[in-house]
C-alpha cells in the first residue's frame, strides 16, 4: 500500500505544528494544540517524557526550568508534582494555570476535538518506558492517529516491536551516508532531517520517495525557505507557524 504520508503531486505541504502552535501559545500545552488545530495542522508534533513514576508528560526540555514556575528533571518530578507546576504563565500572563499535559490528556483532547499527532519520543527511552506510551495509545484508541519519531534509534526500535501499527520517522540533525538504506532497516515510514542537514544534499527527497519513505522537514518558519523545500519536493514542514504555511498553501 502507499504510505498515507507521501504528498501527492501538486497536494499543499503537509503542515505540522511544532510542539503545537508554539509562536502563538505556551509550547505542548493543550492551549497550543488548540491554536494549531484551528489553524488546520495536518499534524501536531510534540514531545514525550516519563515522571519519576513513570508516567508520559509532553515536555520539550530535560527539566521544568524553562517552560514552567517549577525547577528540576522531569525524571526526578512525580506526575502529582510536574501536574501541580504552571506551564503558561512564562510565556504570556493570559496563559497562566495552563497544564503540563500528559500523553493521555493530549491524546484525549485530540480525539474529542479532531488533530493527529506527530510524537517525538525524547531521548533515549526503554523498552518499558516505550511500552508505558503504546499503552497509553492504545487505551485512548489513537493508534490510527499517531505517527511516532525520535532521533533515538533504539526508541524507534521499540516502538516497531512492541506497536508495528504505528509508522516511525527518524530525526535527523546531519544525513547519514545511505538514508534509504537507514529506512529499510529500522522500517520507516518518513525520513525527517533538519533544513540544514537536507539542503547539504537535497537529492536524497527522490531516493527516499523511491523507496516510498516520506520526508517531513524542521523547524522552518518563513515562506522563502518553504518554497525551497517544496522545490525539493518534501512532503511536509514542522513549523512554529502553522496557519501561516496553512495560507502559504493556499495561495499557491
Ligand atoms: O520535530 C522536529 C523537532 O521537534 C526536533 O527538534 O528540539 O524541537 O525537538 P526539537
Ligand atoms: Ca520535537
């Protein structure tokens, strides 16, 4: 069959919303999936953490410093303690009392309401850590509307022995010397470097395609590099800026 995550020809670039509308809104709160769904995101990409007690949170960092009132590693905070902390009032006073949300909570609110997610496992996770999130997929019955990536191998490893429903990209912050060799291997579905490494050697979009892997691109924010990557022939862009790429598509 084809992989749903290649972009016909012609088609708009996939859009997906870094760690939600992260420009617009506190970065992985539910306020941020909120603006990046009413901005159309084909996707919402954030990222993924166990408590102390083992429970996922979305969380970006390795501690709450940045993104919330508290302090610490998140692998050191309870799931009590990381759901007690403010996560929106570093951002802007108008998100004050916004959430750290759980996988759960995320995935809850985007069955409801509609959205897919694009889930960066972060870091390097076991196997029980990663067995811990296809648990949670499956029990709010979204195996259909995840699509897992992470820039660690042996997660992505896991996560195809222990869910092969669910596709994998791999992160990429430089190319590796054969990426399509790369993909066969670990299974992928979508080879997702940074603009910087891609632009190095663009011609790897057709190789990839060939071999029925998608490409999805980050984090790029302005309409000349979209273009760009469009030319390349890339299938989607991880953006800050979903509704603005939304309107760059239109207006193609
Ligand atoms: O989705 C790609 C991008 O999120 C990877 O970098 O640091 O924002 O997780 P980072
Ligand atoms: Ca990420």
């Amino acid at each position: 069959a084809p992989n749903g995550l290649l972009r016909p020809e012609g088609a708009p670039l996939t859009v997906i919303a870094h760690r939600g509308a992260s420009a617009a809104a506190p970065e992985n709160t539910l306020a941020a999936q909120e603006v990046a769904r009413r901005a159309g995101s084909d996707w919402i990409e954030n990222d993924v953490q166990p408590s102390r007690d083992g429970v996922p949170f979305v969380l970006h960092d390795g501690t709450v410093d940045r993104t919330t009132d508290g302090t610490g590693a998140i692998r050191n905070l309870t799931s009590a303690q990381l759901k007690a902390l403010d996560a929106g009032s570093w951002f802007a006073p108008h998100f004050t009392g916004a959430r750290l949300p759980t996988l759960a909570e995320q995935l809850a609110d985007l069955r409801s309401r509609g959205g897919n997610l694009l889930l960066e496992i972060k870091g390097a996770h076991s196997r029980d850590e990663v067995a811990r999130i296809v648990e949670v997929i499956r029990a709010e019955r979204m195996t259909t509307r995840v699509f897992v990536q992470s820039f660690d191998v042996e997660s992505l490893r896991h996560t195809r022995a222990l869910a092969p429903e669910l596709p994998l990209g791999l992160l990429r912050s430089t190319l590796d010397a054969d990426p399509v060799a790369l993909s066969k291997e670990l299974g992928l579905a979508a080879y997702n470097p940074s603009d910087g490494a891609l632009t190095t050697r663009p011609s790897v979009v057709a190789d990839l395609h060939a071999a029925g892997v998608a490409v999805m691109v980050w984090t790029v924010d302005s309409a000349t590099a979209w273009q760009r990557l469009e030319g390349y022939g890339v299938d989607g862009v991880i953006t800050n800026r979903p509704a603005e790429l939304a309107g760059w598509n239109a207006a193609q």
